[in-house]
C-alpha cells in the first residue's frame, strides 16, 4: 500500500508497512497462519487481537516481556521494526485464521 504526499507542490511516495510482509520472518518459527507455538513454547498467535498482539510485541521490544523465556530471541527479532510496522504486524496477526 502506498501513500501520495504533495507538500510545497512536491510529490513523494511513502511506503505504508506492509504486514504480511513483516510477518514473513515470523512464520518460520510461528506457522504461516500463526498456528505453530513457536520453538515449542509459546502459545498459537491465531486468534489473537490485535490490541494482544501490539502490547506483546512493544513489551518484547521495550525487553519487559519474557513470557516463557522468550523475551530476548523476541526482543532480537523486532529491535529494527518502527512503532508503525509494530501496529501493522499486529493487524497482519489479528486477520490470521
């Protein structure tokens, strides 16, 4: 999804996150629909809101979340996402059946 953005009569493309392309690098480890516990640990992310999904990815990121041990493999993988690909990833999750 893109973005048109004219400001002093220029025009620039924005890039909006794409999350079923963040999601991706997920997938190895929680299942193309997010039906896999993850390294045999954590819970199936399908089903999950969107808003669950937000609060638990910010807090691996912020490194105040280690559910079952899992804190700082999670915290690695999404140190490089913006709050932006956060939010969209969550939604991307929440659309997984």
């Amino acid at each position: 999804m893109k973005t048109l953005l004219a400001i002093l009569g220029l025009t620039v493309m924005l890039s909006a996150a794409d999350g079923s392309a963040l999601y991706q690098k997920c997938a190895a480890c929680h299942g193309a629909k997010g039906e896999k516990p993850a390294l045999g640990k954590s819970q199936a992310i399908t089903g999950w809101k969107a808003d669950k999904t937000l609060e638990a990815l910010k807090g691996y990121k912020e490194g105040t979340r280690n559910t079952k041990g899992m804190g700082a493999l999670m915290k690695g993988q999404i140190a490089a996402l913006s709050d932006g690909d956060i939010k969209a990833l969550a939604d991307y999750i929440a659309t997984l059946k």
